[in-house]
C-alpha cells in the first residue's frame, strides 16, 4: 500500500510539471506602450465691454445704433449718439498651447433690460479663433473682437439698460 501511495504522488507530481510545461509553451504576449501630451491651461481675457454709450431715441419712427467689432459706433433712423460718452467694444484674448485646436463659443444674441423692457442686441464678432498661433511645447494666442446692434423706438421706455453675455473658449 505504501508503494501505491508513493507511486500515486509521484504521478500527481508529474502531471503538474507536465501541466504547468505545457501552459507555459502555450502563452502570448504584447508590450503596450503609453504616452501623454500635457498642455498649458486655456485662459480667456477680455478688454473693454459692449458700451453703446447714451443715445437719443428718435422723435418718430425708429432706428438703430450699431457698435462695430473695431469699436466705431454708427446711428441711423433718427437716433442720436450723444457726444463725451463711453463706447467701447470687448476684445478678446484666448491663451494657451500652441497650434491646439480651439471652439470658441459667442451667442448670436443677448438682451439688455431696464425694468420690465428688454431690447434685444444682435452681436456680431471678427472670426473666431479654431486653432492658437505658435507649437505645441511653446505659448499660443488668438483674439477676436465683438460688436452689437440694437433697434430704438420712438416709443422705447427712456432709462439705463444693462444686460451680459458668456464668451466660452475650450481645447478640442
């Protein structure tokens, strides 16, 4: 019997290095390699607002005032811009990487308000940014200026209007 149990272990031994050869001889492989790119982060600045300054409605009929993406402010219909007050127009600066794709994002409108009024202010922008000047290691830039333009009634309540819009930059 002891013979038998010797023989037995023996035979479980050797099928688990037989087991264990043949897994071996039966086994694949790869060597994955792995990367990244880090890049600076985005940074929107912005210089100026979206300033109409004071306008006279017209006394019949209506208008409109238009603040150009260079800043020039143009009146017709009868509206009169008054002189000594503050236009300005926004610019903008996106910063980051260089030669990364970029979206810009500019709403096609927003609203000034003044109590229970809203005027509607459609804006107009310079081409926007989709790709920052400079190479990837070093800084990059774009920037892109925005105007607007509203209508004036001869029956728009009188008053200050105030209103905002979000400017969004994003890598792609």
């Amino acid at each position: 019997m002891k013979l038998f149990t010797q023989s037995a272990i023996a035979a479980a031994a050797l099928s688990l290095i037989a087991g264990s050869a043949f897994a071996q001889a039966n086994t694949s492989s790869v060597t994955t390699n792995g990367s990244a790119t880090l890049v600076q982060p985005i940074k929107l600045t912005q210089t100026g607002s979206l300033a109409f300054g004071r306008l006279v409605r017209p006394d019949t009929g209506a208008g409109t005032a238009t603040l150009s993406t260079a800043g020039a402010l143009s009146v017709d219909g009868g509206v009169v811009a008054l002189a000594g007050a503050t236009v300005s127009h926004p610019v903008y600066t996106v910063a980051g990487e260089g030669g990364q794709a970029v979206t810009t994002t500019l709403p096609a409108s927003f609203n000034l308000v003044n109590g229970a009024t809203t005027i509607p202010v459609t804006l107009t922008s310079t081409t926007l940014p989709t790709v920052l000047d400079g190479t990837l290691g070093g800084a990059g830039a774009a920037t892109f200026a925005v105007g607007g333009s509203f209508p004036i009634s001869a029956t728009s309540p009188t008053g200050a209007y105030t209103g905002s819009f979000a400017v969004t930059v994003a890598y792609n």
